[in-house]
C-alpha cells in the first residue's frame, strides 16, 4: 500500500519537532533564567509577545 501524503507530512512534522526540540529547549531555559533581561543578552524569543 502506498503511503499518502499526509502520512508524508505528519512523518516530516515528527521528525522536525524531534530535531528541534533541543534547540527549543535550550533557548527557553536561557530566556526563562532571566539571562535575557541582561544588557546585550538575545532576548529575541519573547520580543514579539511583549509588543
């Protein structure tokens, strides 16, 4: 049977949200540590919420 395009996708998703979940986590626990609220520290990640 052939797979179809939205077990494609979901298979890609998976593998994206794997990938990344890291990078994710990582960048969340420096923002969340309140590291970001230093002078020249990357707070780019909440910049937008904040608004």
């Amino acid at each position: 049977m052939a797979i179809t395009n939205q077990e494609r996708v979901g298979k890609a998703m998976d593998l994206l949200r794997a990938g990344l979940a890291p990078f994710v986590e990582r960048k969340f626990a420096y923002c969340l540590c309140g590291i970001a609220d230093r002078e020249g520290a990357p707070g780019a990640l909440f910049d937008e919420a904040e608004g």
